[in-house]
C-alpha cells in the first residue's frame, strides 16, 4: 500500500503540490487526471522517491520512504518522453535492471523474452533503438519497467507520442500486464477519454491539489465540484448559469428546466448547471428533454461524429452527437437537454447531489 499523507511540495514561492493525501491498494489501477501543470508528474517523482516533498510523508508498505532513495525502492517510471540506452540493444535495455540487481543469467533471458512477447518486441531484440519506430521505442521503455517486477510503477502519460492505432491497442494491454501482480500502477494523463477506457480509480487533479479520488467512473458521474467536473470533460462541460424558482430553473431567453425531483428541496437562489456535451442533442431523446434554440457557431466534423458549437445567449455549448451533420454559421438549431443529466453546483462550486443516476 502506498499512503500520501498531507504530502506537498513547493518550489520557492510557488507551491506546486497541495496538501494531497491518497491511499492506493496493491494490485491497482490509479489515473492521475489533469490538465498540463496541474501537478501530475510533480506527484509521480514524490511517490518515486526522485524529488522529496516539502511537507507530509510518503509510506510504503507501511514504511516511511518520504526521504529513501528511489535506488532503493521497487519502483519503475516511464515518461512521455521515453528513455532507452542508444549503444545497447532493444535486448540489453530490456536486461538492463536486472544485470544491474545481480540475477542468473537465465532468469534474465526468461523475463526478458517474456516481456518482449507481452509487447510485441521478439523480433527486434537485436536492433539498437535507434533503428526502432516511436512506438517500438517506447514499448522498450515499458518492458524494461515491467521486468523489474516493482511494487509501484508510474507511467506519465506513456502513450501521448505514439500513433492512435498502437495507443488504442497499448491502452487496453496495459491493465492486463499489470493485473496478475500486486503491482500499484498509477498512470498520468491529460484525456478525460483515457481515464474512463483504463478503468480502476482516478484522482482528479487541479493547479497541484487532488479534487477527488474514487473508481474512475463514480468520479465521472458523481464530480464532488465544478472543477472535478470540468477536469473531467472533454469537450469542455457545458454550463450556464440559472435562477431557482419554486421548481424551475429559470434559464436566458425566457427558456427554464423542470427542477429533478432529487433536487425540488433545493433552497431558490443562484445556481450553475453543467452537462456534458453528449447530453445536448439535435433530437428529443426522452419526454422529459426540453428543447433549447441556440445559434450555430461553428460546425466540426471528425470521421462519423460531429461537434456543433452553439451560442444560447452569452454562453457557448458543445453539441457532440454520432454521424455526418452540415450546419453554417449563424443556423438556428434546436437542441434537447434531459434536465435529470443535469449537474448543479452552489455559488462555492459545490455539487449539490448526485445527477439522478443518468450521467454517463
């Protein structure tokens, strides 16, 4: 188990990590979500032992290793930016850790050929890295940390260089690497679309603090606030803010939304809605979606989707929807929002409760 207790980091005035305590279990999957310098890598060399926090502990296994070394820790880190040994061998930098603990020269050919299977590499054991396609670079990188049979490993948004092809197929092979062991895998990312396909659970993470930790999906669904839910949007979460009266939700435009009936006990105030651009659609979905008119801003159309950037009054949303659809600037659209996938969030940001079992 790996315990971060009230660990933070600064770096002269500026605090980089933010008092962020995370319990993570043997043999899971932990996402670290963020945007750029939201503090993920930060964190990730914390957990390694390669920079010390400059406040809080870091406990492994119920040892404290806040001020250990990471040559003495069982841990593995692969980054972005892969790092291979170019004068050895896609073989001997597979090898390399473990010449380097002392293992029989046996056990080292097995665990070496083993990984290289795992990732594809057989046939390229005796090429140098160089000669090696970014993706046959990177997979090296990965089979060097997973022969070393650590107790953590951390990759730091591991598959952002290679192509979507190999990124899709590495993604969905990563869990399953890892499964049979105790291991604590923690992957770093930028994409909320990565943090669902790996599973497991996910810390949300905002200008170095960690908003919220939980299985990926509960997160998901359940954001404890608007920059949880924000982080985890991608299109960005649509929002606008409305005025509580009895049980409405009064909108611009003389538009207004049926109070959900797990949210009618709400006191009347002002309020802040969000909802994810797939829960804005170009039909009506359910007798409870209630049309919006909304100008065109822009229409993108990628493959067999379409993204329609939409202007209601001051406020611009994101309608994502399946198949091919043309629209020009300045178009009128009529689009439907399902009030019961609604989130809302008081003035402090806070969401007030769960959405009411449809948010997905």
């Amino acid at each position: 188990m790996l315990e971060l207790k009230g660990v933070s980091k600064r770096v002269g005035a500026e605090t980089h990590i933010d008092a962020v305590s995370l319990t993570l279990q043997p043999g899971s999957l932990n996402v670290l979500l963020g945007p750029t310098l939201a503090g993920k890598t930060t964190l990730m060399r914390i957990m390694a032992g390669l920079d010390p926090p400059s406040e809080g502990q870091v406990r492994f296994a119920g040892e404290d290793v806040t001020g250990m070394a990471v040559q003495k820790r069982k841990v593995a880190m692969v980054y972005q930016q892969f790092i291979n040994y170019p004068s050895f061998t896609v073989y001997e930098n597979i090898a390399s850790p473990l010449r380097v603990a002392g293992l029989d020269r046996t056990l080292i050919d097995r665990e070496v050929r083993k990984a290289a299977e795992l990732l594809r590499l057989t046939p390229y054991l005796d090429r140098l890295p160089l000669s090696l396609s970014g993706g046959q670079q990177q997979r090296t990188a990965l089979a060097r940390a997973l022969v070393k049979n650590a107790k953590l490993v951390l990759l730091d948004e591991p598959l952002a260089n290679l192509d979507y092809k190999l990124r899709e197929e590495l993604r969905a092979e990563l869990p399953k690497i890892f499964a049979e062991s105790d291991t604590i895998l923690v992957y770093a990312t930028t994409e909320p679309t990565e943090a669902l396909l790996l599973g497991g659970n996910t810390a949300t993470l905002s200008e170095g603090r960690v908003t919220q930790f939980g299985r990926t999906i509960e997160v998901f669904r359940n954001p404890v606030d608007l920059v949880t839910a924000r982080t985890f949007a991608d299109p960005p979460l649509n929002t606008i803010d409305v005025d509580k009266k009895g049980a409405t939700f009064l909108l611009d435009r003389g538009v207004s939304l049926p109070v959900p009936d797990h949210l009618t006990g709400m006191p009347e105030g002002r309020y802040t809605l969000g909802f994810q651009p797939h829960h804005l659609a170009l039909k009506q979905q359910t007798p409870q979606s209630v049309p919006i008119r909304a100008r065109v801003s822009v229409a993108e159309i990628t493959g067999s989707e379409s993204f329609i950037h939409l202007d209601f009054g001051a406020v611009r949303w994101v309608l994502f929807t399946t198949g091919i659809h043309h629209f020009e600037p300045g178009d009128s659209v009529e689009a439907f929002i399902d009030p019961r996938r609604v989130l809302v969030f008081d003035a402090a940001g806070r969401t007030m409760a769960p959405a009411d079992g449809l948010v997905s």
